[in-house]
C-alpha cells in the first residue's frame, strides 16, 4: 500500500498544480486489484534507436544559459514524451525501476493525456531530431568561429581575427629574424674586415717605423762622421 500511496502521489504532484481538482489522476485500486494492469503495448526498458540515451559525463557542469537553451527546446505542451520522462523519473524516486516502471509511468501519463505508446515514441523521435537540429547548427557557429569554414557575410569571430593577427605576427617575427640574421652575418663581416684593416695598419705602422729608423740611423751616423771629418777641415 505505501508503494502505490507513492506511486499515486508521484503522479499526481507531476501532472496536478496546485489544488487543481479538474485534472484526473489515476484511479486507486482496492486493496485486491493488481498493481499494475495488463497492456498491449510495452515500451523499451533499454537505450535504442529510437529512444533517448544519456551522453557522456562532462568534465565540468554545463552553464546555465545552455542548460535553459536545452530546456527550451524540450518545452512541450505536457502530452509529449519529455513529460513522460518526467513521469518515469518522479515514479523511479517512489522505488520502481525496468520494465515495471516504464509501464506504471505510461498507464499513468495515457490514463491523462490519452496518449498510446507509438503517439508517445513518435513525440521522442521529434524531440530527438529537433536536438540533432540545434546541435548541427551549434555546431555549424563553433567552426565558424574557428574559422573552420566561412558563413558569407557574416562578420569574423574574435577567434578569427586573433588568428589572422597571430598569423601576421609570426610573419612580422619571421622577417625580422631574417633581418637579424642578416645583419648578424653583415656585423660578423663587418668585424671580420676591422681586423683585417687594424692588422694591415699595425703592419703599416711597423714597416714605416722600420724604414724611418733605418733612416735615421744612417743619417745620424753620416752626420757624426761628417762632424768629425768636416770640422777638421775648417781648422
């Protein structure tokens, strides 16, 4: 009794707000009556092609504005299958799980709204190609602006125009490396020649200072022996 007593109330707190007495809830069997009665149509317990299945983990919590645009999109009228999903997690909270709570929550969620199981599967097959729909075209605006591909006419992302200056920078550091380079071999041949012409100086100065002493001594020992001699004369 405590299981149906929540299982009731877990219904009837999704699909009632308020103290609205006008929408019915499922009614509550005797004490006698199964839980759950029989069904022509049983739907999937397991994730399939046409069914929702959960993506993996994130590394971090999505931000709020993503987590209000996916709930945007998944907004329906309360007749579809995002609110039986809604159901079969209130009913999951009660204790339920497999194949027992798939078919508990659909008898409830068809006993309101009217629903059958291939109407309700067809509403996830919506739901599921409108997310496909979104996540294209979310999809199609990150490669944009990655620079990815090229949306005509439309203005480039901050992502692109710091590419296109990165790209000129390491065009701008390219040249002046090349720059430096060369003027790194011109300095280098520059000094070289410095060596070369102090070297040719220093020999220059040495050869000069060679000649000139030679000559200096030859005349300062002519102008002694000279002296000597000519001055005898003048006597």
């Amino acid at each position: 009794m405590d299981l149906f007593d929540n299982l009731t109330k877990a219904a009837k707190d999704f699909f009632v707000e308020g103290n609205d007495s006008t929408v019915p809830t499922p009614a509550r069997p005797g004490a006698n009556a199964p839980l759950v009665p029989p069904v022509p149509q049983q739907l999937p317990v397991s994730p399939g092609p046409g069914s929702f299945a959960l993506s993996q983990p994130l590394t971090s919590p999505p931000e709020q504005r993503h987590l209000d645009h996916v709930a945007a999109l998944l907004a329906g009228d309360g007749k579809d299958f995002v609110a039986y999903t809604k159901m079969v997690k209130s009913m999951a909270a009660s204790g339920l799980a497999g194949p027992v709570l798939y078919q508990t929550a659909f008898h409830a969620f068809a006993a309101v709204t009217g629903l059958d199981a291939p109407t309700l599967l067809a509403s996830a097959e919506q739901f599921e190609h409108k997310l496909a729909s979104d996540r294209n075209k979310v999809l199609e605006r990150h490669q944009e602006k990655l620079g990815e591909i090229k949306i005509l006419n439309a203005k480039p992302s901050a992502i692109v125009q710091l590419a296109g200056q990165e790209q000129q920078l390491q065009a701008d550091l390219a040249e002046l490396t090349r720059q430096l380079e060369a003027k790194s071999q011109q300095l280098q041949a520059t000094q070289q020649q410095l060596v070369a012409e102090r070297q040719k100086a220093q020999a220059a100065l040495a050869s000069y200072e060679l000649a000139s002493n030679a000559a200096a001594a030859d005349l300062q020992a002519h102008r002694q022996a000279a002296h000597s001699f000519l001055l005898g004369l003048v006597k």
